[in-house]
C-alpha cells in the first residue's frame, strides 16, 4: 500500500509539472503572437502614413498643387526624414560663419554681403543663402541665390539683397522658426552641429524641393542645443540646398542595400523604402534612377521560379493598377503585374512552355534491355570459359585473363545502367566509375596478352622466355591500382556532379560535369591505347593457335577507332544534342566496342567448339611447325594446373611420327639421288606422275618441265602424297 501510494503521489506530481510547463509555453506563444501582431499593426500603420506622404509628394512633383501655391505660405513641408550627411560640408561653413558673427562687433552690410556671397560660392549644392540680424525696429536681411540651372547667369556674380523687412515676412519663411515649434526641423544627431535642418519641402516660387539649414546667431552664454532659435537674441544664419534631383526609392531595403553601392545611395531619398506595389511573393522591386520624387521609380522582375505575363513591370504602371485594385477592385493588376509560377521541374522559365527535354522512356528502356541481356550473356560466357578450360581453344587462350576480360566488359555495360535515369551526383560517380574501370580491365587484359606474344617473338637468343600468367597478373595489379587510386581521389576531392545543358530547342537537360579530371584521365587512355596498338602492329606476322593474336589486335583496334569516332560525334558533329540522343550515342559506343570484341575474342573459340574442333590445331600451324606443346604466344602450356598425361603422351606420339616420317623421306630421296638407275614403282609417289616434282626436289635435276605438265603432276602429287603421308610428311618434304 505504501508503494502505491507514493507511485500515485509521483504521478500526481509529474501531471502537475508538465500542466505547468505547458501553461507557460501556450502564455509565451500567446504573448509572441500578441507581440507579431502589434508590431505588424504598426508596421502596416507606417507603412499607410508613408504612402500619404508620397502620394502628397507625388502630386506636388507633377503639378497636382491643389491649394498650396495659392496663398502663404507658399511652400509644403513633407515630414520624411531626409539623410543630411552628404551636406556635411555645406553645413560645417555655416556654422564657421556663424562662430565668426559671434565674435564680430562691427557686423557691416558690405561685410555681410561679401560673408553671404563667400558662402554661396563655396559649395555648389547651397541654392541660396541670408543672414538675419535684429534690429531694434525690425529685421535685416541680407540674401543671395542662385539663378535656376535652366537659366544662364546675366551677371558674373549673383547679386545680394540688403534690406529691411517686416518680421511677419521672415516668420512665414520655412527656415524660420521663432516659437520654439520644432515640427519643421529634423531631429539629427550631429557631433558639432549648431542649427537644425528642416523637413523637405516644396518651394511655390522655384518650384523646387528645398533642404535648409538654419543656425542661430547668440551669445555663447545663450547658445542653447534644445530647440531651434529665432531672431530673438542676435539673428541667424540660414542656407538652402536643392534636393530635386534625388531620387525616391521605393524599393525593399534589403534588395536596395545590395543593388545599389554606397555611393549611389547618395543620390536617393530613402525614407520611402518598402513601399513599392510589386507583387511580393512573385516578383521583386529593382530601383531605376532618373524618376526624381514621384512614385513609382522602380521597375519589378519576376524572382526565380516565375515567369511574367507582361514583358515590362514599369513601376508607374504597377501603382496605378494597383490604386486600380484598392479603390475600384480593378482585375488589371492581377492579370497583368503578378508574375506565373514555372513548372515544378524548371527553375528559371520565361513563359508556360516546358524548359526541360523530353525523356523517350521506351526508347531508353529498350536500350537498358539490351544491355541487360549483353551483362547475363557475359556472365554465361564466363561460366562456358570455366566449363572448357580444359579444352585447347581456352586453354591455350588462358582463361584467367579471358575471365578478367569478359569482367571489364560487363563493368562497361553496366555504364547504360549509370546513365540511364536523370543525372545526378550519383549517377555521374557510377557513370565514371564503370567507363574507366571497365576500359582499364578489358583493354589491359588484351594487351597484356599481346605484350607476351611481343615478348616471344623479339627474342634473338635460344634461351625460352617463359611468362605465366600469375606473371601477368603481378603487372596487371598496378595499373588497376593507379586507376582506382585516382578514381577515388577524383570522387572524394572534386565529386562527379551534373550540370544543366541546352539541346537544339533550348530546352534544359542534365549531364555530367567534365572538368580537368576527365580530360586527364582522357589523356592517360589515349597514350595507353597508342601503345597497345603499336604492341598489336609489331606481332602482325606472329603466328599462333587458332588466329588468337589476330583477334586481339582486331579487337584494339576496333577500340581506338570507335573512341575517336564516338568523340567526334560528341563534341563537333552533334555538340549541342538532346539526352536521348547522347544516351543512344552510349549505347552505340558501347555495342561496337564492347560487344565487338567479345565476338572478335570468344566468337571463333565457341564456334569450335559448337563444330567439335576445340581440341584440334589448324593445318596451317601444323605446316609450320608449330607443336601442341606450345600456347598462343609459343610458350607452352601454363604450369598454374596440373599435367594431362594423355594429352603429353598424344603429342609425343604426334612428334615421334613426325621425325619418322622426316627420316623415311630422307632416305627415299637419297635413294634416287645415288641410284638413278632404279626405276620407280607405278603408282608410287616417285612414278612419272609426280616427275615435276621429284625433278624439283632432286638436288641433280637440271631442267623444269612445261608450267602446264607441272601443275598436272603437283595436282596428281597432292593427291597420292595425301593417301601415302601424313602432315608430318608434307612438313618435312617442304623443309627439304
């Protein structure tokens, strides 16, 4: 009981801990949710009270003016922060002026005028500028500015005004605040600063966008930072700067902050941001410079994965679709300015149309059939090579290396598995992993064949060279070893991957990425292949058992030509072909090449042994003398199996009737020579039959008989000396 009760008040407890832990998490959601909600409400309320204030822009900039110009005060202030830096140096040499007029007790007119002129003249971006000085009765005004660009300059200098004006006339100027309101003026933090810049505003009489900075003429006692000062104590110094010419940028921050350099942000007026009309989860604002302040200075482009329905995004257009949409619930902005969404497979589009090729799947299918069928067949011949090994046609072939052969080629079919499906990492590594692989296996198991045979027939001395094929496997390791140490080099450091290419219609399809590596190891083959055929050119003339040195250099051959033939078709007859095209150009280069020489190897050698002459020699190695013991590279049988001690005791038997029947015609011919009195027997292989023969074999004989009668006898004496001798004969009867 005690137990259960103190499991129960355990369960309690944990119940009670995660009721609690999840009461805080949903408060904390709640909270954060409240917390996006506020702050969005007062983005979307920042963002309407700047759209207010373009629109009033807007309207001023393009003539709109409504009331504004038609009585004092003739100027509209737009209350947007305006980025001052860029007038540093216009606004350090009014404070410069300023700090000498506290100083100075004789503050002259023509000193004025020359003091207001300098300071004109010292920055091309100040548009005017006054000195304000109080009188007792009224203000003193001395001013100057300069004329718009539009116009020429009369004069070589402006000219300055110097006089007395009402004080009701420099309060309603927009520079001039003596109430301590500080709604006209910005407030900017500036290290050293002694006035205040105002708010942008319209000027009625220039019809220009004007920036002024205002500095108060006081004491130092009485200089104060808090507020902007009238004329109340000394006066003030004030300077226009005209900001038509910048540029307002409606444009996201972040994608203004990328496109345009510091430097070029000096000419906008940034405080309008994010207050384009784009459509924002398909298209993206991109500022365009020259538009001064209106709206719509922008053009919008379609971002990756969307394609537009109109051709221009002019952003003059998109507002006014857009007040379109909002007032009127007008369809234009939708049907024109939104951009469509691509395909699922295309990344980039510029219209509905498919941007990838088209996969003939049946076509590629039928094609991986094959070879499928060409991979089992490969698989069935080497189980027939192992099941004949003992026969002559593959024994004297060497069926370790015929194995290892018919192994590279079932690597290099597989290479139509590889590229089959679309690319991708993947089947770009197992793509150059078995046409490599699979080359270096099949090609070095010929040519390390053809290399013994070349080895034999070089040799001048009596001395046999005798080379195994465990020997051959020992030379054969190290060139697989170097192919799959830089096969794995190449995967692991710079990966295999697939690229985007254009077929003839344009249309987009993967294929591997051929870079330093593959042409690197393109090389290696190629001067690998050049020495393979100069090894295949040199034992032309050598003769073997059953032509297997002839195949083999057939087959090299067929290789290096259908490499070259195959290149030429990639990269200058059909450079820019479409995927099942380069799949059907695998697919050939793999037939002619591969299956080439599989027919050109193991063809004769199963059509033996489909005839039944597998153990049987051609007569025509037999008439040169070439003996059972020897192997196609006439090094006699591979000792890596045990001896057939029948099969010794058929070839020496064969070679015994050989040098018997050399030794009996021998004596036959010796017979004649010392006794030519004698007589041959009718019928017998010296009778007058076989004259013209045995005339042009008798060292004594001294005349040739008529061509005609000598190819009557040689026809008669093939015919008697095939009833009477054996090959072994014939060979001898040549030699002598």
């Amino acid at each position: 009981m005690l137990v259960s009760g103190r499991g129960i008040v355990w369960a309690v407890g944990v119940i009670v801990l995660v009721g609690g832990v999840t009461q805080r998490v949903e408060a904390r959601a709640a909270l954060s949710q409240e917390m996006d909600s506020v702050e969005r409400k007062q983005m979307l309320r920042n963002v309407s009270q700047k759209e207010q204030m373009l629109n009033i822009v807007s309207q001023i900039t393009t003539g709109s003016l409504g009331t504004t110009c038609v009585s004092d005060p003739f100027h509209r202030f737009v209350l947007a922060s305006l980025e001052v830096k860029r007038y540093d140096s216009a606004r350090q040499k009014a404070d410069l002026l300023v700090r000498v007029l506290r100083n100075l007790e004789d503050r002259s007119e023509e000193l004025l005028k020359a003091m207001v002129l300098n300071l004109l003249a010292s920055d091309e971006v100040i548009t005017a500028a006054r000195v304000v000085l109080r009188n007792d009765t009224q203000p003193f005004v001395v001013s100057t500015h300069r004329p718009p660009s539009h116009y020429p300059p009369t004069e070589p200098n402006p000219p300055v005004n110097a006089s007395g004006t009402k004080l009701s006339a420099v309060t309603n100027q927009p520079w001039y605040d003596d109430s301590g309101n500080t709604s006209k003026f910005q407030n900017h933090s500036i290290v050293g600063k002694l006035g205040w810049w105002t708010y942008p505003y319209f000027h009625c009489r220039s019809k220009r966008w004007l920036l002024s900075y205002t500095v108060p003429i006081t004491s130092s006692s009485m200089a104060s930072s808090d507020r902007p000062a009238g004329i109340s104590d000394v006066g003030l110094v004030s300077l226009d700067v005209d900001v038509t010419s910048l540029d307002i940028n409606q444009c996201d921050p972040e994608t203004s902050s990328s496109q345009q350099q510091t430097s070029q942000r000096d000419t906008q007026f940034v405080f309008f941001l994010g207050t384009h009309k784009c459509h924002r989860n398909s298209s993206e604002c991109v500022f365009t410079p020259g538009h001064g302040w209106v709206r719509g200075g922008y053009r919008c482009q379609c971002r990756p994965g969307f394609y537009p329905r109109n051709k221009t995004f002019n952003g003059t257009h998109v507002e006014v679709a857009w007040e379109g949409k909002v007032e009127r619930n007008n369809p234009t902005y939708e049907m024109l300015y939104v951009c469509r969404p691509c395909k699922k497979e295309c990344p980039e589009c510029h219209s509905n149309k498919p941007c990838m090729a088209h996969y003939n799947w049946p076509f590629r299918i039928a094609l991986l059939v094959i070879s499928s069928l060409c991979i089992v067949l490969s698989f069935v011949m080497m189980g027939l090579v192992y099941h004949y090994r003992s026969v002559k046609v593959f024994r004297l072939a060497s069926p370790t290396f015929l194995c290892i052969c018919l192994i590279g080629c079932t690597i290099m079919y597989l290479e139509m598995a590889a590229i089959f499906p679309v690319l991708d990492t993947y089947s770009c590594i197992a793509t150059k992993w078995t046409r490599h692989l699979g080359f270096c296996i099949t090609f070095s198991s010929l040519l390390m064949k053809t290399w013994r045979v070349s080895l034999t027939y070089r040799v001048t001395s009596a001395h046999k060279i005798k080379l195994t094929d465990k020997q051959l496997l020992q030379w054969l390791t190290p060139i697989l070893m170097i192919v799959l140490v830089y096969l794995g080099a190449w995967t692991l450091s710079a990966t295999p991957s697939a690229v985007d290419l254009k077929d003839y219609s344009h249309l987009k399809f993967k294929q591997c990425r051929y870079d330093w590596w593959d042409h690197s190891l393109a090389m290696g083959e190629v001067l690998f292949l050049m020495w393979g055929v100069k090894v295949c050119f040199s034992v032309r003339k050598a003769e073997s058992f059953f032509d297997e040195a002839k195949y083999i250099s057939w087959a090299v051959y067929n290789i290096a030509i259908v490499n070259i033939v195959m290149v030429t078709f990639h990269l200058i007859i059909f450079p820019d072909a479409g995927p099942d095209i380069k799949y059907l150009f695998g697919f050939l280069r793999t037939q002619f090449s591969t299956s080439t020489t599989v027919l050109l190897i193991f063809g004769p050698k199963f059509y033996r042994i489909v005839q039944g002459t597998g153990d049987q020699y051609d007569n025509r190695a037999r008439a040169k003398g070439v003996t059972a013991s020897f192997s196609l590279n006439g090094l006699g049988v591979m000792n890596e199996e045990p001896a057939d001690l029948s099969q010794e005791n058929e070839e020496l038997k064969e070679e015994i009737q050989k040098l018997a029947a050399q030794m009996e015609f021998m004596k036959i011919v010796h017979m004649e020579m010392n006794n030519r009195h004698l007589k041959p027997k009718p019928g017998g292989y010296f009778s007058d039959k076989n004259s013209v023969i045995n005339t042009a074999q008798s060292p004594g004989a001294k005349t040739n008989p008529p061509p005609l009668q000598a190819s009557r006898a040689s026809e008669g004496s093939n015919e008697n000396s095939s009833a009477r001798l054996s090959p072994a004969a014939e060979l001898a009867s040549e030699r002598v």
